[in-house]
C-alpha cells in the first residue's frame, strides 16, 4: 500500500528567478507586507560586541550579482543557538537574517549583528552562510570566519579541512568605519578564487 511520502516526493529547491525579493525580503523591497527575518539579527540590548558584515556576491567575470538573497545564521556571543522566538526576544538576539542585493547602490548585503561565540574546542567563531541567486538551481553553502581569530582558526576542523590556498575566502576582513567594527565578506561564485561552497 502506497503511503503519502512515496506518492508526493520531496518538493525540489527553487531559486530560479527574482521570488525572493517579493517573498522573503519584502521590507527592504519596499513591498507592504512583513518581513519575517531582516538584515538586523542584533538589538540595542544584545550581549557581546556589536558588529556588521558587509559584502558583495560577485560572478565569475568579477561583477556584482544585484539580484541574490544572502541568508545568515550564528551563535550569540556566549555561544548559544537561538531556538525560540522567547529566547530571541529575551536576548534581543535573532541569530539569523537575510538580505537582498538588490536595493543598495554597491549591490551589496549587509547585516548588523554581535560576533559569535564559540560552540567549543574545534571551532571558531563562524556564521553559517546561504547563497540564493538568479540561476543558481540549489541554494550554496558556505562559511564565514574572522580575520582576527587566527588562533581559534587553525584549530578549526572544518576550517583547517579546506586546502591551505583556499582557506582566505572563507575569512573575512576586519576595518573600522565610522559606524564601528565591520567585516567585509565578499562571495565569489566562479572564477580562479572562488569563494568555497560545502556540500551539505
């Protein structure tokens, strides 16, 4: 007897075209409906040091891709995994946020929120990273790590996993502006220093 999971199968990943923009950013496109996640992961109240992540998604001809979706996802600072809207509400800490490229004038995502703590031995502050574009049938995976946490970095299993030469594009850089600590993060998907995607 057929159950219903051998006659409906697993509803294939769609990212073909510009639905993100309407369905899952509809705030910063200006559209009248929610947001259910936006570029802000962290409050005024959240524990930890407050950062924001600043970049760019670039083709293989070096350009800059003005219809992806970048989606986030980190620890706080402490280390916790954020489970429940109660718990995001008590920190003042969402732990996961998404943009789209298409509404800043440099095509590039931006995020405020706090620099991750450690899970435990073996790895480094990180954010969990989801590429969404035009044309890109899957969703891409990837990681990023801080420029300023060598030591944490070299003991990191799946950092240290990543051939030595290709390691840099998983790490981002440090600078300070005028709005404070930024770490610049740009993801290459094709070309001779593509940015490594994980296969998950």
């Amino acid at each position: 007897m057929s159950t219903p999971e051998t006659l409906l199968p697993q509803t294939p990943s769609q990212t073909v075209g510009p639905y993100f923009a309407v369905a899952l950013t509809p705030q910063q496109y200006r559209y009248d409906h929610g947001s259910a996640y936006t570029p802000v992961l962290a409050g005024p109240q959240a524990a930890g040091e407050h950062i924001r992540i600043l970049g760019q998604v670039l083709d293989g001809a070096g350009q800059p891709v003005k219809d992806a979706m970048i989606e986030i996802g980190q620890l706080d600072a402490l280390g916790r995994e954020i489970t429940t809207a109660e718990q995001a509400a008590a920190l003042d800490f969402r732990g996961f946020g998404r943009c789209g490229t298409g509404t800043d004038a440099g095509m590039r995502f931006h995020f405020s929120t706090v620099k991750p703590g450690s899970a435990g031995p073996g790895e480094a502050p990180h954010i969990e990273v989801i590429v969404l574009m035009r044309g890109l049938l899957s969703h891409a995976f990837t990681r990023l790590y801080f420029d300023d946490e060598a030591a944490a970095n070299a003991e990191d299993r799946l950092l240290q996993s990543v051939p030595a030469e290709r390691r840099a594009t998983l790490v981002a850089r440090r600078e300070t502006d005028v709005s404070g600590v930024v770490y610049r993060f740009d993801i290459r998907m094709q070309g001779p220093h593509e940015t490594v995607f994980f296969d998950l």
